[in-house]
C-alpha cells in the first residue's frame, strides 16, 4: 500500500447511500430586526420539517469571551429523545454553528444551545412572529433565533471511493482510534478511519470508510 492512495486492485468502487443537500431550507424566525442575545444557561428553538434534513446552521453574534457551548437535537423542548448532539469551543469575535448529521425524517423537533463557560451572544430577530424560542428553558414571544434547517434529498448512490484516489495524508491526520495503514483486527486491513476517530484539526469522523484486499 502506498501511504496516500487507495491501491487495491481488487477495489473498484464503493458506493454510499446518503441523502445529500438539496439547496432547500427554513428559517425559525420571520423577521429582520436583529440584536445581540448573551446566553445565561441556555437558548432553544422548536421547528417544524417538511422534509429530511441533514444540518443545523446557527447565527452567533458577538463572542466577548472563548467559551463552550453543547448544541443538541431533541424531538421537543421536554427532551424525551436526543437526536445528535455536539460539544463547541467558539472564539471572538463570531461565528455561524454547523451540525451536520445523518438525516432525519420530516417533523417536530427541538434544537437547543447550552452555554458551558464563556461569554457568548447568538443573533435573535425581535420582530419574528413565530414564538418558537427558549431562554433558559422556558418559552418566550421576546424574539426567535436566526438559524436555518438544511433539507436534504432522496437517497442517491454516491461513489465514495475509487483505484488511486487520494487520501487526505497531510493536511489532516487522524488522531486517535484507528492508525493510517495498520491492520486493526484479522477481517478490516490497511484500515483508513473509523466512525468518531478524531482529526488533528479539531474535527471528527462521520462516516467510517475503510478496504481490504481479499485473497481469492
């Protein structure tokens, strides 16, 4: 194997079956006069799909002080089930949350930001008329948070590796969980990631995808 390319010559393709975006979106708010909100404990909004989404973007406004924050999925605001969930270490002076995540299908939802350390303002838009907003927990009518819902597509098979493709051995590199190039256990060889394996660059696998040369 040649550190930085796929080089079985038993491996072709390998597709996925994933729902991709679809340029589609709403928004949870349906104003335009827009202020600074400093978050106490914690900030949420309820949203309605019409359709399978696949990513979060939340408008944050001026960060005074580096802090983390947690953002979580729920299906309503009494918290019964907890989708997806990330851990945010945000720094001055903004900047726009991106939660990408496996689809989920149309309906009900909650998002919800919890302030951990920091001193951290999201964008709220006062004159929406939605009321779907939570300030610490508790409703309110004061204004929605600017964030939009990404919507996805139907399932589509995508290619997402083939002979001679280049692996990313450079920029960025895997930290922890399976190592570039090492056989991990007996049935998965020359192991290229895993899902959760973490990224030097502060990221994190998504989707594992790993290949094996078969003996005939």
């Amino acid at each position: 194997m040649t550190i930085g390319k796929i080089t079985s010559s038993q491996q072709n393709i390998v597709f996925a079956s994933v729902r991709v975006e679809d340029d589609t979106f709403i928004e949870t708010h349906n104003g335009t006069i827009k202020i600074d909100y400093f978050i106490d404990e914690s900030v949420g909004e309820e949203f309605t799909t019409t359709k399978w989404y696949g990513r979060l973007k939340i408008k944050m406004s001026n960060i005074i002080e580096s802090g983390l924050v947690k953002l979580v999925i729920y299906d309503s605001p009494t918290k019964n089930i907890a989708y997806h969930d990330i851990k945010i270490t945000l720094s001055p002076p903004n900047a726009t949350i991106h939660l990408a995540f496996n689809p989920l299908p149309m309906g009900d939802y909650y998002w919800e930001l919890e302030r951990i350390s920091g001193n951290i303002g999201i964008s709220v838009v006062t004159n929406s008329t939605i009321h779907k907003a939570y300030k610490n927990g508790i409703a309110t009518s004061d204004w929605d948070i600017e964030s939009k819902i990404m919507y996805v597509g139907d399932k589509i098979d995508k290619p997402i590796a083939v002979v001679g493709d280049t692996i990313d051995s450079g920029v960025t590199t895997i930290s922890s969980g399976s190592t570039l190039g090492v056989v991990m256990v007996a049935s998965v060889e020359k192991n290229i990631s895993r899902i959760d394996d973490t990224l030097t660059n502060d990221g994190k696998i998504l989707t594992g995808c790993w290949f094996a040369e078969l003996e005939d």
